[in-house]
C-alpha cells in the first residue's frame, strides 16, 4: 500500500540507440517515499471496512436517531415499497436500514461533488504546470497535507502525488456509492459506517483540491493577514463593466482574471463571485469582490447588475440561465457539470461567439477551452456593458402596488417558503402602499423564489422583496478577510497544549451553507459570543461571507476586530469549501505536534486523540447541501460533534448520546487499562438546534472532553454554566456529572456547585487516559479492572 | 381552510397519515385513556398565544389540570422557570425525539414508557420530522398536534384552522381536561 509513487525521469535531451530526444519524461514503474522517516501505521489507505469498529464504536455511543421524510422507498422497480409499521420492502430493507441509506447516499454525493473538483483542479493543474510540480502550504507549514497523510500514508509533494491520492479516493467512492444499490448492504449501522468512510474520503479530496490551488495559483498560503476584500452589493461600481462568476471551481474565473489584465482593462470591468468561487478569485486577486452567499444569486441577477454570468460548478441556480435572460446577462458555462443545456462553442472563433451573446442571438454558451473563456467573457462584457446600462428586471413600487391588489389570499407563497415568512401579509401591504414588510421578509429570505413559484397570479414575488429592500441593499458593504488557507504548524505549537488541556476552551469552525432559519445575523453573535470567551473561531464557505455583515458602531466587520491567527479570541477564515479540510487538518496537527502521535496511515489513535481530547465543535447553521452532509459525515469520523441549525433535521438523522446511561460513557484508561467512566462529553455527534439561544448552549457542552484538566474543565464548566443561565434561565443541573475532583469546580459558583454535588451524592471520580480503543492501552491490550 | 393537508404543501409523507381532529372531544378521550402523556413544548410557544393567554400560560394551566409533565425545548424552560412552574423539564427538540424511542425511558426519572405525546412550538418541517420518528420508530406512543396546521405524521393532528377555531379547539381541550374556559 506504500507504492504509490511514481519514478520519472525527465530529460532535456536524450540520445539513444535509435534516435535523439528533446523534452522527454518515462515513468518507471512505482517507488516507495522511503525519504520520510515516520513509521507507516495501521491503516494505509483504509478501504471500506478497515475502520468499520471504530465506526461501531461511535456508533453504539452516538445511536442514530432517524426521522425519515418518506415511509416508502422508490429506488428500484421492485417498488414502492411501504416501509411503515416494521414492514420490509421487496429487497428486505426496513426502514431504520432505508433511513441509513439515505444518509449514505448524501454523503456519497456530497464527496463526489468535492471529488470531482479536486480531480478537474489537479488534472487541469498538471496539464498546466507539470506532474512535478511542487506542493506548498507556505512558510511555518511543514505538514502540509495532514489529512492525506493520516488517511493515506502519503506526504504529497508534487501534483502527481496529489493525482495518486485522489486515484485511492476515486476508488473508495466507487465502493460506497456501490452500497446504496438495491441488494447490497442491509444493516444501518454498516450504512453509516460507509458514510463516515466517504466523509473521511471527502476530506482528503477537499485538502487535495485546495493544497493544489493554494500551490499553483498564488493564493494567501497559511496567512493569518490575508487581504480584506470588498463585499456586499453596493460595493460594486456600476460604471465598470461587471463579470459575476457563480460556482466552486475557480479555474475559468482565473483566465478572465488574466485576460483583463494581459490587455489592460483590469481597470474597467469589476470581477464578483457568489459562492466559493468568490473566495477563491479573491485569493487570486484581492482587487475582484464577493456579492455574498448562494443564496444571494437570483437577487443581485434580476437587479440587474452582471454584465456576464459565468458559472462553474456547484451551488449554481440551475434555473439561472432563465433569470439572466430577463436581464439581458449572458450566461458562459465553463463546466462539464453544469453545461445549462447550451450550444458547446469551444471550436468556434471569440469574435462569432461575442457577436452572438452581445446582439441576443443566443443567451449563452459552453465553451471548455479556458483560454477561451477568459478572452468571450472579458470582450462580451465590455460590450455589454453600455448596451445594458445594468438593465434590471425589478418592478416599479407603483406596478407592485397595483399588482398587489389583485392578490387572491391564498397563502400558497407562504406554505411555500422553508422560513413560514410571512409573504401573503406583507403583499397585501404593499397593496396598501406599505413596503416595509417585504423589505423585512427580504432580509430574512433565503433566495429560493418558491414563493413566486407557487403563486397562482404569477407574481414575482422574490423581485418585490429586493425592490422594496433596495434602500437597504444599496447600502450593503463590508469588509471580509479572504481565506488564509491552512493553519501553520507554529500556531498549532502554541495552541496544541492549551487547547488539549481545555484552557483555550474550544475551537468553533462555522461551515458551510446560508439556509439560515432567521438570516445571518445569528452566526455573527455566535461568533462574538465565543470569540469573546476566548474559543478559537473559525469560518469557511458562505458562513465565512454573511459573518462579515454585520457591522459594529464604528462600521467594522468582526473580521476587522478580531485577528485571523488560530489562536483565543480570533475569528479566521480558512477560504471556500474545500479549506473546510484545513480545520480537520488543525486538529490532526495538534495530536501530531503537540502530543507527538504519528500521523502516516493512523486514522484511528488520531481520531481517538482528537474525540478524546481536542474540544472542538463544527456549525453549520444554514446547511444545504449533500455536500455539508460529507462534510460532517468526515468529522464524524474524527469523533468532532457538528451542530446543524433546525433545517439541518431534514438530513433526517442525529447522532445522540445518552447522558442518563453510565454505561454509553466507559474509556479504558491507557496508563492502567482499566475501564473508567467518564462524563457525557462530547454528548451528541451531530445534533441540530432550534434556534440560537439553543446552539449557544450546546455549543459549549459539546467542547467538554474527557481529557480536560482541572483547569480546563473549570473553564468550560464556567461558559456552558454562564450560558445555560443566560440562554435557559438557570443554573444547568448536571454540572456534579462533569465534577470528576473539586479542582474542576470553577472557583466563583463553588458554593452552588457543591450544593448540587451533595444533592446528589457526588463522589470522586479518577480522570484517565482516555481512549476508546483499547488496543492503545500503553504496554498492550489492557488488562486493568 | 379546514383541509387535512400538509401546510408546507411538499410535506407530504407516506401511507399512513395524522387523523384530522375534528372535535376536540377526542383529544379529550385520548387523554382519559393514556397512563403516561407527556407535553412537548417549542419555543414558538415564547411568542404565540391563544386569544389572550399566551401559550406559556395555556400549558401550565393544560399540565396543571391534567397533571401531564412538560417537556421545553430549547429556551422555552425560561418562560416556565419564570413563571415558577415547576412540572417542565428541559431537553432538547432532537433529545427529546431521541428519548421517546427508548420504550423504558420516561421523563423526570419515572418508570416509562410514555404513551401519549402532544406537541406545540416547533417550525413546522421539524415538528414534521420529529413525529415521523415517533410515527416509525415509536409505536407505543400516539401523538397530538397541538398547533393551527395540520402535521400528517402525527397520529391525530387538527386540519389547518383559521386562528379562530383555534383557540376555540384549545380552549375546549382545556375544559375537558378540567382547566378553566
């Protein structure tokens, strides 16, 4: 499993025997990276079952609980098959087995999706810049890809090392995709451990995907200082021609970069992303501009602002290529993922292609050839621009009024919308002539137009909120730091101790999507709450976007107040969805540096130390997609809780502890080998809120290890108590079950603690060494009480 | 709009679905027959009322003259501690759906199960969800929904009502429960 590189030789010139050579390059078969001296672990390369008992392991403590959102199962023709009332379906599946496939199989898809990137970008890479090309996190940054190295036993160094972890990760997708098919597994328990395979999987495509962008492409490497960017809509300067890019997959974006710059007109278009791709044009160039999260396509669009639209991949209205016409916006695909069903002009001449998006001859094309894309983009928005003049689809408030009017009351718009805003009341007030509230409803909408879908009278409903939001949006501006990447092993130096021993009390990393219940100023106040307490903060993906804003008195985003170093009280931004790889990979480094565990083909003592020890808790207050699912499903495996926001329940299971069963709660303590029970901490692995004053709590809850010390603990205790106070209005009565010596009670709520601790007959407890596997036990296979 | 149809029109679900309720007389029958009812309450419940008693009010008077446990979810306990009701207990939404699916588990400590759950406070997709756990994984437990629109997980749950039918249902409830009007 260790030969997994290749050896090349490259030559400038070669003469042999039977001719003369420029420019050559031979792979001679596969040689091991014997230059690394850590020891190879265990699991190299872990196909689907090498991890299977430490699955079953968390598994049995964090019982999944299901809510399924179908009775029956239509998957195959031997279907439907009801599944209600313990009944199994034609294959034998019931529905606790069904349930399980579901959350397998959005964990499958969510890896493709990351996967499938990772291999364009590292491809795309290669071809451009050579199979040797060398792979670099930066400075401070010598284990630079620790999540590969823990799963696959691999230091990559080169493009061609990334391409052969990526070949293992194509595999194991192959494997578990494979377990969703009707006749295959059967057992959910196996099902989610297949999930947490893939979730791990889809880390280290993520880490690969970014460590080859971050390599290549000149991206901030690991800095704490990467630039401030512009956001928000009014930051956009309507006099310059305007690119928006919509996606992930940064490539494209890059030659319309390069275009404007190599002929001059950088000056005169603006560049703008949604989604993750505006994280990454803005680590190429801090100059481009993010509009803001998915959920803010179909407003700035149908305002009328994009010149182009170019897309990518993922995240990407599929629907959009209908709203840019009504703005006269050309759309450029540039993915074979998403190609919108347009005409495939790659063979054909720029100047034909621009004349027929400039004069409306077609709404938009699919090119592949990205020198390509950057020269039509660049042109067709020049032309576009004065032609346009930032032609808006909004309506006028007095066609809106008059339109109102005719409102039938039927109530579909708000049956419709996921957020129950209150759509139908605030139309009849427009009617009136009162427009605040769809200004309201717009600062809480989430951007899924379901509203106009559903209306009867064909209203277009998400339209009327910007337009009457248009006071507020033209104010919209604030500054967000761009993505660092990867956290630097000299931070890890100096947080790893404090961290382990719980008195930097945690580490928050906010992930992920904008299907918020309530808007975005939630993760915000989070965000300042725990960065107030000292905890680590930190954001990635669209979260990392709608943080920066709201803005304190003095107009400041939090990324402005607080530093970008991985250290207490700083709230970072590691970049796009796939840096979200690079906090798995801070936890993994402070086992690796700080305790010096080894990291090469360890998954589980890693994993073990990390759920054992490292207070850390993943939020995703307005997950989405199947992507976020694999995401978690990775962290799972880590054993590191994730907390969803109440749209998260419609992933349809929760992994949940029980703090009443002493026995869900046994370590074997590694200096003795005895089994010792330890506190319900983390209680749950994945848990989903129901709204902030909840996630405020449980956040602190879920960072208490059973490795604390007593000073660690004391802290945490002392947020999880002050909090429980503040957000539930008493004192919490299970802090006596988190007591293991006095020194853990925190000093200022001695007196109550004690009381509660007498109540209930609290006895001293040992702390251990914990660690679930008992293997790990120093001296071998335990053999303690 | 007395329709029993899900009031987030794709929420639709499997072959079985919610009995609507269309007299309040059968919560009070289902009332009289459980051993074991438990009230689960979520934080809508903060902000919404019935006629003019918030619904804060209305559960601690229900739980009083039924002598049914709450269980809060999320930050609702406060309104509860503050009102010095001492018959509510805190858990989480999810916790809560958890616990219910372990036949030997009852709240506050006593010997389970419970066999009659009503539920109030949640948006609507999550108190969706969370009666499709107990609809499939809790088949001792019949479930109320206590709310306006019509949850089709539930076992027994009213069509969606206009506000003021209602209050009327709940104000019935009470009375057969033996609150006041």
């Amino acid at each position: 499993m260790t030969e997994q590189k290749r050896a090349r030789l490259k030559a400038d010139k070669l003469d042999t025997g039977f001719g003369s050579f420029r420019n050559i390059e031979v792979t001679i078969g596969k040689v091991i990276d014997d230059d690394w001296d850590e020891p190879m672990g265990p699991t190299p390369m872990p196909d689907v079952t090498t991890l299977r008992s430490w699955d079953h392991k968390l598994l049995t403590r964090y019982r999944p609980a299901y809510m399924p959102a179908c009775q029956l199962c239509c998957l195959c023709t031997f279907g439907k098959c009801d599944l209600t009332s313990g009944k199994r379906g034609a294959c034998g599946l019931d529905i606790e087995g069904q349930s399980a496939r579901i959350v397998l199989a959005a964990a499958n898809i969510g890896c493709a999706a990351h996967l499938a990137h990772s291999r364009h970008m590292v491809d795309y890479m290669i071809h451009e810049f050579g199979p040797r090309f060398e792979l670099s996190q930066g400075d401070g940054v010598e284990i630079e890809a620790p999540v590969s190295r823990l799963v696959t036993g691999i230091r990559p160094r080169t493009l061609e090392d990334a391409s052969a972890i990526l070949d293992y990760c194509e595999t194991q997708l192959t494997h578990t995709l494979s377990a969703v098919a009707t006749g295959q597994e059967g057992s959910w328990i196996d099902f989610e451990s297949k999930a947490f395979h893939v979730g791990m999987i889809d880390q280290v495509g993520m880490e690969i995907a970014d460590l080859a962008q971050i390599s290549t492409l000149g991206f901030p490497q690991s800095d704490p200082d990467a630039p401030l960017i512009e956001a928000g809509i009014s930051s956009m300067d309507p006099k310059k021609a305007m690119i928006l890019a919509i996606g992930h997959n940064v490539v494209p974006a890059t030659y319309i970069m390069d275009y404007a710059s190599e002929t001059g007109v950088s000056d005169n278009i603006d560049i703008a992303g949604i989604c993750c791709t505006a994280w990454d044009i803005s680590r190429y160039d801090a100059k481009t501009k993010i509009v803001g999260p998915i959920s803010w396509q179909l407003r700035f669009v149908r305002a009328g602002f994009a010149d182009v639209v170019v897309v990518d991949e993922q995240c990407i209205r599929t629907d959009i290529l209908e709203h840019a016409k009504k703005v006269n916006s050309p759309v450029i695909a540039t993915c074979d993922k998403s190609t919108m069903g347009l005409p495939d002009r790659t063979d054909d001449d720029v100047d034909d292609i621009v004349k027929d998006l400039v004069s409306g001859k077609t709404p938009g094309v699919y090119i592949r050839d990205h020198e390509k894309i950057g020269e039509v983009v660049v042109k067709t928005a020049i032309k576009m621009h004065p032609k346009r003049k930032k032609k808006g689809s909004l309506p006028s408030k007095a066609k809106m009024q008059e339109l109102a009017q005719a409102c039938r009351q039927c109530s579909e718009c708000v049956r419709s919308c996921p957020n129950d805003q209150p759509v139908m009341d605030a139309v009849l007030a427009a009617a009136e002539g009162n427009f605040e509230p769809l200004a309201d409803v717009y600062d809480e909408c989430i951007g899924c137009a379901r509203c106009e879908s559903a209306c009867p009278n064909e209203y277009d409903l998400h339209s009327w909120m910007v337009k009457a939001a248009e006071g507020r949006w033209k104010q919209e501006s604030f500054m967000v730091r761009s993505g660092r990447g990867a956290i630097k092993d000299t931070e890890i130096r100096t947080v790893g101790q404090p961290i382990v021993f719980g008195e930097i009390p945690g580490v928050i990393a906010h992930v992920g999507c904008a299907n918020y219940p309530d808007g975005g100023r939630a993760i915000h106040d989070h965000a300042e709450e725990f960065a107030k307490r000292r905890f680590i903060v930190v954001f990635s993906g669209c979260a990392a976007m709608t943080v920066g804003a709201i803005k304190d008195e003095e107009g400041k985003s939090i990324y402005e107040r607080r530093p970008g170093t991985f250290d207490a009280g700083s709230v970072l931004n590691v970049g796009s969805c796939v840096a979200n790889s690079h906090i798995a990979g801070a936890a993994i480094k402070i086992a690796n540096i700080f305790a010096k565990r080894n990291l090469r083909g360890n998954y589980e003592e890693i994993a073990d130390y990390i759920h054992n020890r490292v207070g850390a808790v993943g939020i995703s207050w307005g997950a989405m997609s199947q992507k976020a699912a694999s995401i978690a499903a990775g962290f799972w495996r880590l054993g590191v809780p994730v907390i969803v926001g109440p749209h998260g329940t419609k992933y349809r299971r929760m992994l949940l502890g029980r703090a009443d069963k002493p026995e869900d709660w046994m370590v074997w303590d590694a200096r003795t080998g005895d089994r010792v029970q330890v506190a319900a901490g983390p209680e749950h692995l994945f848990y989903a809120v129901e709204n902030l004053e909840e996630l405020m709590v449980m956040t602190a809850k879920l960072a208490i290890r059973p490795n604390d010390t007593a000073k660690g603990r004391a802290i945490k205790l002392s947020h999880y108590i002050d909090l429980h106070e503040t957000y539930k209005g008493y004192f919490p009565d299970d802090v006596h079950t988190y007591i293991r010596r006095e020194t853990d009670i925190p000093i200022t709520i001695k007196d109550k603690i004690k009381a509660q601790m007498k109540e209930n007959k609290w006895q001293e407890k040992p702390i251990p060494d914990p660690t679930l596997v008992r293997r790990l036990v120093y001296g071998g296979n335990g053999g303690g009480k | 709009m007395m329709r029993e149809e899900p009031w987030q029109t794709a929420e639709v679900c499997g072959p079985t679905k919610a009995q609507g309720i269309k007299k309040p007389a059968v919560v009070g029958a289902l009332l009289k027959k459980a051993k074991h009812p438990l009230l689960v309450v979520g934080s809508q419940a903060l902000t919404e009322n019935t006629g003019k008693k918030s619904m804060i009010d209305y559960f601690i008077e229900f739980s009083t003259a039924a002598k049914i446990p709450i269980v809060a979810t999320a930050n609702t306990i406060t309104a509860f501690k503050e009102k010095g009701f001492d018959n509510a207990y805190s858990y989480g939404a999810m916790e809560i759906t958890g616990r219910l699916q372990d036949h030997d588990w009852m709240v506050a400590s006593k010997k389970g199960p419970h066999d009659l759950v009503m539920t109030y406070g949640f948006p609507y997709y999550m108190e969706w969800l969370m009666l499709s756990a107990l609809i499939n994984f809790s088949p001792h437990i019949k479930t109320v929904s206590l709310g306006r629109y019509y949850q089709p997980h539930a076992t027994w749950s009213f069509p969606n009502l206009k506000k003021q039918n209602w209050n009327d249902a709940l104000k019935e409830i009470l009375t057969l429960s033996g609150g006041s009007k």
